[in-house]
C-alpha cells in the first residue's frame, strides 16, 4: 500500500507547479500560448496539478487557512479536467496573473510553518 502524502508535500507540489507556470509566463505571451495548443495545455496541466493538490489537503488545514479560496482553486480543476473542451486561453492566464501569483507567498509560508 501507497504512503499517502501529507499536506507539506501537497502544499511542495502547489509551489512547484505556481513557480513552474511563472518562469514559463515569463518566457511565452498570451499569443504564444493561444497558438500552440501543447503550450497551452502545459500551462493547464499545471493549474490542474495545483488544484489537485488542493483538493487533497484536509479539510482541517482548508478551515486553518481561510484566506485562501480553497473551493474556487478545487473548482477551477475540476472545470479544467472535466470541462476541457470549454477552457479559454485568455481565461486560463488571467487566472495565473491574477490568482496563481498572488498565491505564491501564502504557500510558502504555509509550508514554513509546518
């Protein structure tokens, strides 16, 4: 049986994926990633790893940390996995200028505190 993996490693992977989908904003433009579909499903495959992951932490770390909307983060995963065929570029961006970066320094210090 699998080891399950503890809200550290969770919060771990959410850095991760915000720092991997920051370096690379900072390579492509919106305009790139509109163009290519991979690039923009890399970029999608990483807000859905972050969401994951926040769908996996307890509930209890969740009510601890409520100035994270955790619900909007886990719903916006599941429309990117379950609702592909409707995710608009220009959306998935703002997303990533608006929400992911801001989020960047409440998770590192989440993952300080534990």
């Amino acid at each position: 049986m699998r080891e399950q993996i503890r809200g550290k490693e969770r919060l771990e992977h959410i850095l991760q994926a915000i720092d991997i989908l920051l370096e690379n904003k900072q390579k492509y433009t919106i305009d790139d990633v509109m163009s290519n579909p991979i690039l923009f499903f890399g970029f999608v495959k990483h807000v859905e790893i972050i969401g994951e992951a926040v769908y996996k932490l307890t509930i209890e770390f969740r009510n601890a940390h409520p100035q994270v909307e955790w619900d909007v983060i886990e719903g916006m995963r599941h429309i990117l996995v379950h609702g592909y065929y409707q995710i608009k570029p220009v959306q998935v961006w703002k997303t990533i200028d608006e929400d992911i970066e801001p989020l960047r320094p409440l998770i590192g210090q989440f993952i300080n505190e534990l």
